[in-house]
C-alpha cells in the first residue's frame, strides 16, 4: 500500500512539472512523410502517446484474459477442478452421511484431479478404514504422504488407524519416525506418549518427557511423575533379578537420572527409599527420609522406617520418638513405631503406640495391628472388641446399599 501511494505520489509530481513546462511553451511538431504532413503542438503529441500506452496495456490484459478463457488445454483444466472440487465436497458429505462406498469412489475421483489432493486422500483412507479395507487405506495414506505437506498428518493417521485396529507395536514404529521429523509437534508428540504410556514403556517415556514438557509446559508433570514412579517399582521388581545388591546399585544409578523437582517429591522419596530399604540400603533410605522431611512433612515418609534392617530398632525407636514430640498423636508415626517395637520385641511399648494410634484416628490398620497384637498376647476379649471396632470402621467407609433382612 504505500508503494502505491508513492507511485501515485511521483506521477502527480511528474504531470504537474510537465504540464507546466507545457504551458511556458506548447513547442511545435511538424511530420512529413511523402505528400502528408500534419503539424500540431508537442503537449498533444505527449498526451497521444500516454493514452496508447495506457490502451495498450489494456488490451493486452484483456487479450490474455480472453486467451485463458478460450484456450482448450485450460478451459478443459478448469472444467476438471470444478468437477474435482464438487465432487470434494460430495465426498465429505457423503462421508458424514456414512454412504462409505459412494464417498470414496468420489474422493479418489477428487485427488486425482482436484487442487485439493491431500484433503481427498486423506478423508478418501478415512472411508477406507470405516470400511476396513485395509489395503486401499494404506494406499491412500500413502498418495497422501507423497505430498510433502501431508507425510505428517498421513503418518499420525497411519498410527491412528494402526491403534484401532490393535497394532500399537505398528502405531509407535510409525508415532517414533513422525517424533524425529517434527520434535516439536504437539498432536505427535501426544499420541507418542500416550502408545508408550499404555505399553508401559517407562523408559521411553521418561526419555521423552523434556520434549513433552517443552512442547506442553507444566501439563506434563502429572504424567512425569507418574512415569517415574512407574520406572522405580518396575526396577526394583524386575522379574529373575535375584541378586539385592545389583538391584539396589540400579535403583540408585536409576536415581541419579530423576529430574530435580521429583526428588523433592514425597511420594517419589518414599517409593524410592522404601524399595532401597528393601534392597538392604536401609542406611541410605533413612538419611533420604529424614532430610525430606526436615524440608516438608509427609505422612508417607516414616512407614519407609518399617523395611530397615541395617540400623538398630532402638535407633529408630528414638528418631520416631523425637517425631512425636514434634507431632503428637500422628497415626503415621505412631503405627510406624509400633511395628519398630516389635521388631524389637518391646511388646508393651508397641502396644502403646498401637492404642494410641486407634484412640487418635481410629485407622483401620491400627485396629488390625492392636487386634493382632492382643491375640497374640492370650487377650482374647480385648482383640475381638479391637476387631469389631475395626470392622465398624471398614463397614462405615462402604457404600449404602439393600441388605437381606435378618428375619428373612
């Protein structure tokens, strides 16, 4: 726009310059050719010839336009994509009404001819596959990946397609291609990690997570720590993996590639320590436990004392002990050394714990441990009334729902 303003600019300046040299003087033109002559003033003549420019750029538009217009080899050329873009719009229409068969004879139809042949081949598999032609799927998809434009879309149809059917190892072959082509493409990108997700494939998951964070932001980090998760158990679980002390040196190889932030996570802390406590790292699990929470309390961390071996139960009697100052009447906390004590063999001091974890919060799993407790001790009354209120408890979480009538 202002590229014609200025031109526009220019030619005013140039006209008004002319027409007043034009006026100072007309001047005079005299043109002799065998027995004509024709004389006239110089302002005329320049006028003359910037109004056969002026005709003559417009003839030769107009000359070209009546060209395309009458041109056989064009006029055939439109005729077809008119037709292929009828024929484009049938189709989808047709698809939408789930006439299957007669949309995709008019697709193909339309990406042979049409300007639009991606569109065509694209809903084209897309009939296919709703009519589990398998083979003309997979050509179309192809046709429309020749286009450079299209080998994305084609390829994460393809994937699509290929979950459908119940192919996922074929859909994340596919999906893995696409993710190295466009690593920054949301809808792949995606799809990718939703395939690893339901394989289970914690690994490539994790590896994938930076690019799934860059491309998603904070959306991504349920799904982070949840494959991390993931990655901890199935590494210290992994089937005919006998030997603890290798184990635990991969869980804690494995840990050193944990993001930053979920190693300040507590349930990523209390599922690593607990399976290192496990492996025989009980040392290592409880100094992790205990600058955890140092940072921020969780009720998840202190169970993790439960598995550890290699520290003394008096030990961790008195660290659970100092915890409780901290937080008096804390089920967690006190179920925890309640267990500790018996590991210990201290039956009075557990059971202590164990009342006063059922007095504070009526857990379940307190009732259970002091019913235990209690029977084994030869105090039968006083674990069946431990065991019904634990049954009250249980009864009270579940659902309202008809009853046989007792008299019935």
């Amino acid at each position: 726009m202002k590229k014609v303003v200025l031109l526009i600019v220019i030619a005013l300046i140039a006209a008004l310059g002319l027409g007043r040299w034009m006026a100072a003087d007309s001047g005079y033109v005299l043109v002799i050719r065998d027995d004509f002559s024709m004389d006239t003033t110089l302002g005329f003549v320049v006028l003359m010839l910037i109004v056969s420019a002026v005709a003559l750029v417009v003839l030769t538009l107009l000359g070209n336009a009546a060209w395309n217009t009458l041109e056989p080899l064009r006029a055939t050329r439109r005729w077809k994509k008119a037709v292929a873009a009828r024929r484009l719009r049938s189709g989808f229409l047709q698809l939408v009404d789930g006439e299957l068969d007669k949309s995709e004879r008019l697709l193909v139809a339309a990406g042979e001819d049409g300007d639009w042949p991606l569109l065509a081949w694209l809903l084209a598999a897309e009939a296919a596959q709703e009519q589990e032609n398998v083979e003309a799927t997979q050509r179309y998809l192809e046709k429309a990946g020749s286009d450079h434009r299209g080998r994305l879309v084609a390829g994460l149809m393809k994937a699509r397609f290929a979950l459908d059917d119940g192919y996922p190892d074929q859909a994340r072959e596919e999906l893995k291609v696409l993710a190295d082509m466009a690593p920054r493409n949301k809808r792949i990108l995606r799809t990718y990690a939703q395939v690893l997700e339901s394989q289970r494939d914690w690994i490539a998951l994790c590896k994938l997570m930076p690019r799934l964070k860059r491309a998603f932001g904070d959306g991504e980090s349920r799904r982070e720590r949840r494959a991390w998760l993931a990655l901890l158990q199935e590494t210290a679980r992994k089937p005919g993996f006998n030997d603890a002390d290798s184990r635990r040196e991969e869980l804690r190889k494995l840990w050193k590639d944990v993001p930053v932030q979920l190693k300040n996570d507590p349930a990523m802390v209390a599922r690593y320590t607990g399976f290192l406590a496990q492996l025989g790292g009980g040392k290592g699990a409880l100094n992790l436990v205990r600058e955890q929470l140092d940072r921020q309390w969780d009720d998840r961390l202190p169970p993790v004392l439960e598995a550890i071996d290699e520290v003394s139960p008096d030990e961790l009697l008195q660290i659970l002990e100092r915890w409780l100052e901290q937080r008096p009447g804390n089920a967690a906390v006190l179920i925890t050394a309640g267990r500790v004590a018996l590991k210990a063999r201290l039956w009075g001091k557990a059971q202590g714990f164990f009342e006063a974890a059922a007095n504070s919060s009526q857990s379940a799993t307190a009732l259970a441990e002091l019913s235990r407790l209690y029977q084994a001790l030869g105090d039968s009354s006083k674990a069946m009334k431990t065991f019904e209120k634990r049954l009250d408890k249980l009864q009270g979480e579940l659902p309202a729902l008809p009853m046989p009538d007792k008299a019935v």
